[in-house]
C-alpha cells in the first residue's frame, strides 16, 4: 500500500506587511501553510528577529543579558548601533521603558526625541514599544508618530483602549501598528476590526496576542497563536490575516529562573546557558504557532534560532 | 474512526441477557461507544465480532509503555494535532544516551544526573525517563555489563540500541523484565527483531530510510504479531524530521494508516555536535510531535528548560494547573511583612510569586484553593469571595504569624474589601494592584 502523504486544505493566506523604509526594509508575512510546513505551502518571507534597545539602563537584568551591552546600556543610538555593527541587526525594537509612570515616568517630548535620535542614526526598522499604560502610551506614541513622521516605525502596544488615537495618529503619520490583545482570539479579531474600520491599512498592521516565557503560561500563547493562525489559514477568516509579533526577550529575562545562580541551585546547570536556552526555547514554539516578528534579547539565543529558521527551511 | 452505538449494536448477539450488567444490548452498545463499558463484558459476543470490534475501538495511535512499575513511560495515544482541539495526552519521554565504550566514570556521572535532575513544580515531579544504551564497542559481553550497570544503579526505563540482534539479546539477558525499547529493528533484521521481541514481550523501534519504507516494515511486524512498535523515519536533519512527524500524525490521525499509528523516537543527538543546538532542535520535538526524544547529554541549563516547556505544552487546556492551597513565604518573611492573597491558578502564583520575589520585600502569599480558576474568573464564580476567603484566613494559621492584621488582596477582587471586614473582625482590608507588575512598587511603598 502506497504511502498517501495527508495535506492541510487551506484556504487563505497570510498578508505580507513591509517593516521599515527604503533598501533596509523588511517584508514579512505571505504564509500559505502552518509554520515551517514546506511540504504543504510556502513561506515567501522567513520569519525576522529583533534586537531589543531600552530607552534607560535596565536594573533587573541578570549578567548574562547585560554582558552582551557593556558600555551601551546607557545610550539608545549606540546600542542599537552595537546590535547592528556586531550583532547584525535585522530590525531594533527600542523599548520605551523610561516612560512607565510607575518608574522613571519621562515625559512623552523627551521620550519622542530619544526615538528620534534612534530613527535617523539607524537605516533598518525600528520598533518602538511603549511602557503598556494605555494613558502614558497615547501621548507618547502620538509624539513618536508625529516626529518620526514618514518612516514607517512599527509602534504598539496599541489596545483597544487606546486605538483611536495612536490609531489614528499612526496613519496620519504612516507607521505600521501593533494590534496588541490578551491572549484571546475573539478579541485579537475583534481589535482588527476596529483598527480597519478606523482606517488603519491592511497592510499596515502586525499582530500581538501577548506572549509570556516558557514556564510562565506559554501554553496559552501558543495555543492563541496556533488558533489565529488556522483561522486565517484554513477558515477564511480575514481579520486574522495578518502576521504576528512576540514581544518575548523581556518576559523570558524577568523569570526568576534565570536569574537564579548555579551555586545557589546546581541543579538549574549554569545560569548563563540556562538564560540563553529559555530565550531561544521561547521562541522557537513561538515561531512553530505562527510567529512572523520575535523580539529578542541576548545574541546567543538570536543566533540559535536563526540557526534554527535555516534548519526548517534547509533545501 | 470510532464506531458508533448503532454500528457497534449490530454486531452483539442481540439478546438482551443483561450479564454484561446493563439491561440491553443496546444500552451496552451506547456505553462501549462512549467508553463506559469494555467489551469484555459480555460473554457470548461472537470472536469474529470481538476482533472487528477491537479494531476499530484501537486509537488511531497505539499507547506504547516503555518500562515497568510507577516510572514506566507511556507515549503515543495521541488524539489531535494541535493542543487546543482537546489535549495532548502523553508527554515525549526524554533520554540520555550512554555508549558502551564510555569510560566509567563518565557512565557513573550520567548516572547520577538522571537520578539527581529532578524538578519540584506546581507539586508535580518533572524527571527525565530513559537511559538510551547503546552498542558501540561490538561487544556483547562490554554491553551486557553497562545494561547490568544501568540497570542496578538507576531508576530510568531503557532503550537498547545496537545494530546486531545478538548484542540485543545479551542486553535483553539482563533487563528483559524491565520491559526496554530494542532499537533498530531494519530491514535486514526485522525477523530476528520481532522474534527477540516477543519472546520478551518488549516494544521495538523500527528504523527505516523512507516514510514509505517505514509503513512497510511496521505493517510487516504488526503481520508477525508484534503489537508496540515505535517509529524512527531516519531523518537525521531538522526539516526532514520535523516534516516526518507532522506527516506520521497526521497520517495516524487523518488518513487512518494502521501503519503509521505509533508514537515516534527522535534523535537530536545525531543531528548536530552541539548541545546547546541540540537543546533547542530538541524543543521542537516536544511541540511538534516526537513520542522519545534522545538527548547526547542531560545537563541541569539544557533539561530544566526542556521539562518546563515539556509541562506547558502537555498541560491540559480544559484543565489549568493549580497551586496547593496554604502560606508560601517569600524571601523570609517576619511578623512585621505585608500578605498577600490570591487565587490557586497556577499561573496567578507563578506571576505573583515572581514579582513578590523582584520587589525583594519578604512576603507572605496566601494562596486561596479556587480550583485552578484565575482571580477574575474564580471572584466571578464565586470562589474567591468573602464568604470562602474570610474561613481560609482564619483556619492557615497567618493570623499568629503576623502582628499587624492587614490583608492585601488583588485589586480585580476588590468588591470583596467591605464583605471580607464584615467577615474577618479584627482584620484591615487592603485593595492591592490589579496588574502582577505593579506589585513590587506597592509592596515597596508598604507599611506595617
């Protein structure tokens, strides 16, 4: 008897969205089959990592994070330039922690002028990924809109809460957004409905149902992921067409599992390698339910899962 | 696909006897369709109707046991493709390989870190199940030894691997009772396999170059008699295997082939010389389908990582994990600490604990049995509301523990703080963050 080889019936795909302005921009999206299904369909764009940048010094980042960043952690533009020049930076994700207003609370003109600064020295895409307080947030992204007007920034979280006006400022100002959700499916669908009818462009916004490390409920990420994905895929469900980015080198390095030292628990191995493998562990199930964009941290977990995209889609 | 009571009806004897303990053939029928009955309970069923029967009752793909007693490993019996569709039932099986040509003390080690690398979480045990040995030297009497060894020392079920039936069966000479995987069974020696196989009553893996291949030498063990195979496709790069387990399910699962319905055994160990790469292609498999995953090395950075991620995939959507109910101290806490309380969700605890732990403020964290429900979802059903609260806090003991008597709770219960003054006299009541991440400021602006 013959082996009959099952295949997927799909029925949709996924839109391509372009990342960033000029030679350096980035096309991602166009999936027609599940992650790294090649036997079934294409993926015309790879999947694209960014590095991460912090808009102040970070404080609870364990040394194996910091090691890396020596003598840039305090200053964005060489940071993100460091991540290009050494690292090899696709995109920079420069994230607006400063302007929490449960920490250091910078005001929204002093934050934009930082993004500002990033945006000119830099020639890929840039990221810009505010401190999660839907107040806070409305200011600031709309003066990062307004300022960086025309280069294409991708900028989020936007929620439902605050979608109409950094909405509408980021297509005032023609930026990419990030429809951001918590892990929830309907009201991932649900935020691209209004983002479209405000007038947000198909192909001007990317995805983020919420992501967290392994161990700290990934389960439901991937599981949301994987759901989003087949909608879109094999039940013609527009509105979640769209590609997906995972915010997850800041929650993989905030777990106290890798922050804690090998003397203290020998059993967790050595704490750096342990660091780096939950990274690149994170992403990489990401990246099999459906991710297009991961936001990462350390270059040796980059790396492995670079490696790792190649692999998949070896010839 | 499952036969339904009806079509299952047809072929009982139809005479309503009731031995079986239910009144009609019927009635047994609906009850075999849905599980509840076994079909040995009827004593007149017809062998030719039984074996029709069990056949298409069998899972589309066959439980495997590797191993005896409490620790033996159970893969395959998978149902879905993807975990949201119901659950992925029996996690991968992790294995650490040891060649014969090891030195000792190299062996002993590996030894010891598959009894020592053991994890408490969310009150399960996560460990490692499987010594993989293997035949490097051609010499039987060297492996009968290490089998010997592995077996005395060591908790772990066994895979036996050698390309020489005879090496096999010096192995099996040893630790035939401890139920072990035989691996390859090939084309070249799948007589020998199936016989050494089941005069053991041992699972084999069977070793093919092509998925085609494969289902020809499954079917043919399965003519011989041999029931619990387990597949290897040969596939030693990333995206042929990875494709091979996709197919292999779906084929189990989709097309119904008899002769793909088997748990997998993946090799990470042969697909790249380093183990911190191995680790990650590794993590593919626990998501994508490997049923035994074998590993070069178990080392505590590369394993912890990979048993976390193993719990979170096979973790039950319908069913979330909890946390025991009681008092969790966090950081030394002292009478003079703030407490906290939330709900028993295990994800809840984790964040909570987590960020309790970030703000360095020792704490105690009361952790309310919700059954697995998170705060907002067990406040809207009614188990974390003042009237089960209130009885938890006075009976765990915090009340002598503290001497100021202030309760933190989380800020999504809040409609709680007046009811929960009502029901704890004595107590102040508290509205903590609503948000996980705002807990360090709020424990750090804290006064007793």
């Amino acid at each position: 008897m013959a082996l009959e080889i099952p295949k997927t019936s799909y029925s949709g795909k996924i839109r391509e969205i372009r990342l960033g302005k000029g030679d350096k921009s980035i096309t991602v999206g166009g999936e027609t089959a599940y992650p790294f299904y090649l036997f079934e369909g294409g993926i015309p764009n790879l999947p694209k990592i960014a590095m991460e940048v912090y808009d102040s010094p970070p404080e609870e980042w364990p040394e194996a994070a910091l090691e890396p960043f020596a003598g840039v952690t305090d200053d964005p533009v060489a940071w993100a330039k460091k991540c290009i020049n050494d690292y090899g930076a696709e995109i920079i994700c420069l994230q607006l922690i400063s302007t929490d207003p449960n920490g250091l609370d910078r005001g929204a003109d002093e934050a934009a002028e930082v993004v500002k600064r990033v945006a000119d020295a830099i020639d890929i895409p840039l990221i810009v990924w505010g401190c999660s307080n839907e107040e806070k947030d409305t200011e600031v992204l709309r003066k990062v809109s307004e300022v960086c007007q025309g280069k294409n920034l991708i900028i989020g979280p936007v929620g439902e809460g605050d979608h109409k006006k950094i909405g509408a400022s980021a297509i005032g100002y023609h930026h990419t957004v990030i429809a951001s959700t918590p892990i929830d499916v309907n009201l991932a669908k649900q935020l691209n409905i209004l983002l479209g009818n405000l007038g947000v462009p198909d192909d001007s916004l990317i995805m983020d149902t919420t992501v967290s490390s392994i161990g700290y409920g990934i389960e439901y990420c991937y599981s949301v992921m994987e759901r989003a994905r087949m909608a879109g895929l094999t039940q013609q469900d527009e509105k979640l067409q769209f590609p997906v980015i995972c915010n997850i080198g800041k929650e993989v390095w905030k777990a106290k599992e890798v922050k804690i030292a090998e003397k203290e628990d020998p059993k967790l191995g050595d704490a750096r390698k342990r660091g780096i493998l939950m990274e690149a562990i994170s992403a990489m199930i990401l990246l099999l339910a459906g991710a297009d964009v991961l936001i990462m941290r350390h270059p040796e977990a980059i790396k492995l899962v670079q490696e790792m995209i190649a692999e998949l889609t070896a010839e | 696909m499952p036969l339904t009571g009806i079509e299952i009806f047809k072929s009982l004897p139809k005479t309503n006897c009731g031995e079986c303990g239910v009144p009609t053939c019927l009635a047994f029928a609906m009850n075999l369709a849905t599980g509840k009955a076994e079909l040995s309970a009827c004593p007149y069923i017809s062998d030719e109707a039984k074996a029709k029967l069990e056949e298409s009752s069998a899972p589309p793909i066959r439980p495997v046991i590797i191993g005896v007693g409490d620790r033996a490993l159970k893969v395959g019996g998978e149902t879905v493709m993807f975990r949201h569709e119901k659950r992925f039932e029996n996690h991968p099986g992790f294995a650490i390989l040891i060649s014969d040509t090891m030195e000792e003390s190299e062996v002993d080690s590996r030894l010891d870190r598959c009894k020592q690398l053991q994890y408490q979480r969310v009150g399960l045990t996560l460990r490692p199940e499987l010594v993989a040995i293997k035949d490097d030297s051609g010499d039987a009497a060297k492996f009968e030894d290490l089998v010997n060894k592995v077996k005395q020392s060591n908790q772990c079920n066994i895979i036996l691997m050698s390309s020489n039936p005879d090496i096999l069966a010096a192995g099996l000479k040893v630790c035939a009772d401890q139920k072990p995987l035989l691996y390859p069974a090939d084309k070249n020696n799948l007589d020998r396999l199936a016989d050494l196989a089941k005069a053991n009553s041992c699972p084999v893996a069977v070793k093919a170059s092509t998925l085609e291949e494969l289902t020809q030498l499954t079917a043919k063990l399965t003519e011989s008699g041999v029931k619990d195979i387990v597949l290897d496709s040969g596939a030693r790069t990333v995206r042929q295997a990875f494709e091979d387990q996709i197919i292999i399910r779906s084929a189990a699962l989709n097309k119904k082939s008899h002769s793909l319905g088997f748990p997998t055994i993946v090799f990470p160990c042969e697909m790249t010389n380093d183990p911190i790469k191995e680790t990650v292609i590794a993590s593919v498999f626990v998501a994508k389908y490997g049923g035994i995953i074998v590993l070069s090395d178990f080392q505590g950075h590369s394993l912890f990582p990979l048993l976390v991620e193993r719990l979170n995939l096979y973790t039950d959507p319908q069913r979330p994990l909890a946390t025991t109910e009681g008092i969790y101290e966090i950081g030394g806490p002292d009478e003079n600490s703030p407490v906290l309380i939330t709900s028993n969700f295990s994800l809840t605890y984790f964040i909570v604990s987590g960020e309790i732990e970030a703000s360095k403020v020792p704490t105690y964290l009361l952790i309310k049995d919700t059954e697995g429900l998170s705060v907002m979802t067990s406040w809207a059903a009614g188990k974390f509301v003042a009237d089960t609260i209130a009885p938890f806090v006075k009976k765990c003991g915090i009340t002598d523990m503290v001497k100021h008597h202030k309760l933190i709770i989380p800020g999504y219960a809040a409609a709680e703080s007046g009811g929960l003054e009502e029901e704890l006299p004595g107590w102040q009541i508290l509205v903590g963050p609503r948000e996980g991440t705002h807990i360090p400021a709020y424990l750090k602006a804290w006064k007793p």
